[in-house]
C-alpha cells in the first residue's frame, strides 16, 4: 500500500494487479526450475522445524509448527524444500524419489 502511493497509482486496481502478476511470473519460474528438475550427484538432505517459540525446551509450543524436509546437490547448490506433515519414511521416501535422480 505505501509503495502504490509513493507511485502515485491506485491500491484497489494496478498495485494489486501487479502483485499478482509478478506472484505468477514467481510460481512459474519455481515450477519450472525446480519442481520439473532432478538432483543428481552427491545430496544432503535434512529436516528443519519452523515456528515454535519454546526457548531451552521451557514452555509450551505456540503458533504454527511446520516441518521442512530439504535436498541440495553439493555441487551446484541447487535446493528443493517441501513442507511435510508426517516424517515417516513413506513420506521422506517418496518426496526423495520426486526430487532426486535415482544412482
């Protein structure tokens, strides 16, 4: 909203059009690359949780709490990263087959 009015352009109409245009351009350039592509080589994989807010293991989680299983090919640094539900191995399995070239 400030950036449409300090470009002078309405915030109900172009600045949201806009928005939305480069959203899409976005989502099809991560499609693209990355989603269409295999890793291939040597690959590290990992999980990270995202969003809770207990410090030294003290007090109760609050917020949303989402897992990220990750993949990167060491030599290109190429990275592909998907929010899971469940890290059972079917799940980390099949997301690995997806993402990652077989050898």
């Amino acid at each position: 909203m400030l950036l449409s009015r300090e470009a002078g352009i309405a915030y109900s109409s172009t600045a949201v059009d806009w928005v939305n245009f480069v959203r899409d351009i976005f989502v099809e350039v991560v499609y693209r690359e990355y989603l269409q592509k295999k890793l291939r080589g040597e690959i590290e994989i990992d999980e990270a949780l995202f969003g809770t807010k207990v410090k030294y293991h003290h007090g109760q989680p609050r917020g949303r709490r989402i897992w990220i299983f990750g993949s990167i090919e060491r030599v290109t640094n190429k990275l592909v990263s998907v929010p899971v539900n469940s890290r059972d191995e079917n799940t980390l399995v099949r997301i690995t087959r997806k993402f990652v070239e077989t050898g």
